[in-house]
C-alpha cells in the first residue's frame, strides 16, 4: 500500500514535472514573441506580461515540491555534515516537521485568499481581466504538495533517528 502510494506520488511530481516544463516553453516562446511586437513591429501584446506573471508563479510554488523530493534547492551543509549521524536526523526531521508547519499555514492562508477571490468576483485590472482565484489557487495547491512532500521526508528520517550505529556512515 505504501509503495502504491508512493508510486503514485512520484506519478503526480512528474505530471506537474512535465507542465511545469511546457509553461517555461510558453513562457520563452511567448516572451520572444511580444519582444519581437514590441521593439519590430511597435506593437506590443496585451496579454503576455500577466499571463507570464502568473506562470512564474506556478513555475515557483508547483516546482517546490519536485525539489523538495529530489533534494535540489539550495543549501549549505558544511557545519551539518560534521555533526554526528544522529544528529543530523534530528534536524532533519525538525526541519520536515517546519516545513510541514510552514505549508499548513500557506495552505490555509492560500485558500482562504482564493475563496474569497472567488465570492468576490476579484480580476485583475487589465485588458485580459483574468479571475484572481486561479493565481491564488496555485497557493494552496502547490503548498499542500510541498508539504506532503516534507511529511514523506520527515517520516522516511524516523527511522534513521531512531536507528543503531550501522548508520553512521548515512
């Protein structure tokens, strides 16, 4: 059941792997694209900038989870990696356990920010008048994965906390 799940997991990072990959292409085609009106032609477009703005941020808040499971972001661990074995499982769960914190307040925080910009009918000011709920959906949604991702994180480092020391070398 757990490797189903997590299976499964892994299938979810990958799907939002892979739109995360084909938003930074229309990201570049689009932004070359209004360059190009904009400083050939001197008519530049109406829609590129919001729309860009908000895929960044869905490049930023869906792509945190997959760096998160694949330990990309960085860091530095010159003074962690000189500590013993075991404290270093100690931190690491105290920051799985932060980070798991932190993601519950943004999810909560974000939906209650999408909802409302739902009953209110917010939009943005612009030519386009996109629907301010799907940026501020990405919040929740993108927050709740990264703090799943840190719960996996944090329950795959109790066994190591509470492991012997033939994990010294972990």
């Amino acid at each position: 059941m757990t490797m189903t799940a997590l299976r499964g997991w892994d299938g979810l990072l990958a799907v939002l792997r892979w739109t995360s990959m084909a938003m930074l292409v229309f990201m570049m085609a689009s932004i070359c694209y209004d360059a190009i009106m904009r400083y050939v032609f001197t008519a530049p477009t109406s829609w590129s900038l919001e729309i860009n703005s908000f895929l960044l941020v869905y490049l930023a808040v869906i792509g945190a989870a997959e760096a998160q499971r694949h330990d990309d972001h960085i860091r530095i661990t010159y003074f962690k990696d000189k500590l013993p074995w075991r404290v270093r499982a100690a931190i690491d769960l105290t920051t799985g356990l932060l980070g798991i914190a932190f993601c519950t307040i943004m999810v909560w925080r974000g939906g209650i920010m999408a909802l409302q910009a739902f009953e209110y009918g917010e939009r943005v000011s612009s030519s386009l008048g996109t629907p301010m709920v799907y940026p501020y959906a990405l919040l929740p949604i993108g927050f709740a994965a990264l703090g799943l991702q840190f719960l996996i994180d944090a329950l795959a480092t109790v066994p190591r906390l509470v492991g012997t020391a033939d994990e010294e070398n972990t």
